[in-house]
C-alpha cells in the first residue's frame, strides 16, 4: 500500500512549493493529500487519522493529534523551529520529528535587515535617521540565520560581533565575525543586536530587564527569533525610561498595544510573522521536508531528527 503524505498548512505554501512536494510524491509512489486553510484544530485531527507522514509549516502538532494518527511515522516542520510540535507525544508514539534547519534562513537574516533600516530610518516617517554602515552589529545565537546576517551585515559595512556559547570560536571567526565571552559585553557595546535564539527552556525571556538596562546608547534590538525569548513587562519598563531605544519584532507582543502607546515610533512589530515568507524560503523549506520523508523511508535516514 502506498505511503500517505499530509502536507497541512493554514498558512499555505507558495505554489511552487506544493506542485515540487506533488511531484515528489508521485515520482516516489506516494499518496499526495493537501490540507490548506483549514478553520479549526479539528480539521487536522481529523485528517492525521491514517496518513505515514506530515508536513507542517507553523501548525500545531499536539498530543491530540498525535494520538489520533496511529499509522504516523514522521512529522517534518518545514523551518527550523519546532516548539509547535509536542515532541514527548511524538517520542511516546514512536513518531520521528524532524525540521529543516537552513531553508530558510536567508528569508529571516534579509528580513532583520529590513527591520533595521526600517527603525534606523524612523519608519520613513520623512525625518533625518541614521546609516548602518560603520555602526557595530551584535549576532545573539550564531547559527544558520546568524550566519546569513553577519555576510549581509559585512555588505552593509559594519562591524559585526556574536555571542553564543554553543558555537566553537574558530567557527565564528571563520565568517569574518569577532566571538564575545559575554553576552553582557554584548549589549553594554552594540548599536544593533539581532536576536535568534531558539525557543528553549534556557531561553524563556532570557532578553530581561537587566539586559535591556545595559543596552548601549542608541541601540535598536531586532527579534525575528521567538516571542518567548524576550521579557515584554522588561521592554515596556526599560524602553519607557530610556527614550534613546527601540524595538522591532516579526513576532507581535502580546502587548503591543500598550507598547505603541507608550514608546510611539520606538517599537515595531509585523502583524504576521514574515520570517520565512519568501517564495524562495517557501520552496526550499517545502522540497527539503519531501525529501527528508523520502529518504526517512527509503534509507532510515534520520539526519535531523529533534526528538532523539
């Protein structure tokens, strides 16, 4: 019997993208079945029932769910997080999870980028702003988006630092960048520090008040990370008493509202997240989590499984 294939995404894939994953599917005799923009939770319960594999973008992949698809093998999260999925219930079903780390990692790092012309420029509110070039950029967490920022932030001529204690300094160095013992010297020295960190135990609100305190003068933080990974009572209280910051995040605060009220033009979010919203991120992250199924049936190949 052939393999089933779920891609369920309520936010949808490029086109592209799902004629590439169709393709895919036919070519390797499997059973293509699409689930977009479905309304309710419900409706991927329902679908999970008797399908091999699922693909999912930023959809929520719950013990519910998981429970209720007794012939799944395999959830790939097409990006690279993947705290929308209930690893545990996945592990106790014997369900394989797997991301597709760098796809697309290229859509965030130009996106921070725009964030930070965006507020260096007051929003293009028609005022005198500021120039990236010469200002020091500050990379928290240097993986494959990090990497992406420091090529794109050396075009842009700045000086560009990162700190991440899970990244050997040989490895950071070799992209042109200057590694830092201390995420303190970070802050205390950066005109810009770009966010991306994974959502993590360890990284809950780990952007604190005492970080932000130490901000330098005139610094901007940019989060296209997570939403957890900063502390937003912490944002509101240091920005508040220190008009010389600002905020821009491709995750929208919960208080957001307030925040505009009382920081103004100093605080930003996109209404959706944008990240990966790219037609190119869409097809790559797309194609790379077919792939991986595939060779996952194929060959038992589990190169990026998460939930080990």
């Amino acid at each position: 019997m052939a393999k089933k294939i779920l891609v369920a995404t309520e936010k949808p894939f490029a086109g592209e993208a799902v004629e590439k994953i169709r393709t895919i599917c036919s070519e390797a005799g499997y059973e293509f079945i699409l689930l977009e923009k479905y309304p309710d939770h419900s409706d991927l319960v329902n679908a999970v029932k008797d399908v091999n594999a699922l693909i999912i973008r930023s959809d929520k992949v719950t013990r519910e769910v998981l429970d209720n698809a007794a012939a799944l093998e395999i959830v790939v999260r097409a990006g690279a997080g993947y705290d929308n999925v209930d690893c545990a219930a996945a592990t106790s079903n014997n369900i394989v999870v797997m991301n597709t780390p760098g796809q697309n990692s290229n859509a965030v790092a130009e996106l921070a980028f725009g964030m930070m012309v965006y507020m260096a420029r007051g929003q293009f509110n028609g005022k005198p702003g500021t120039e990236l070039k010469g200002k020091k950029l500050g990379i928290h967490a240097f993986g494959n988006v990090g990497v992406n920022v420091a090529r794109i932030a050396q075009g842009f001529g700045m000086e560009v630092v990162a700190y991440d204690p899970y990244v050997p300094e040989d490895a950071i160095k070799e992209h042109g960048v200057t590694p830092l013992d201390s995420v303190e010297e970070m802050y205390k020295t950066c005109d810009y520090i770009s966010l991306h960190l994974p959502s993590i135990p360890e990284t809950q609100r780990f952007v604190n008040r005492k970080l932000l305190s130490i901000m330098k003068k005139g610094a901007t933080l940019i989060n296209t990370a997570r939403k957890e990974v900063v502390c937003e009572d912490g944002i509101l209280e240091v920005l508040a008493a220190r008009e010389d910051l600002k905020y821009a995040s491709d995750i929208m605060p919960v208080k957001y509202e307030e925040m505009q009220e009382k920081l103004g033009n100093r605080v930003y979010s996109t209404p959706k997240k944008m990240g990966a919203q790219t037609k190119e991120a869409n097809v790559n992250a797309g194609v790379a989590a077919i792939i991986q199924i595939k060779d996952f049936f194929e060959k038992g190949d589990t190169t990026f499984q998460v939930n080990k």
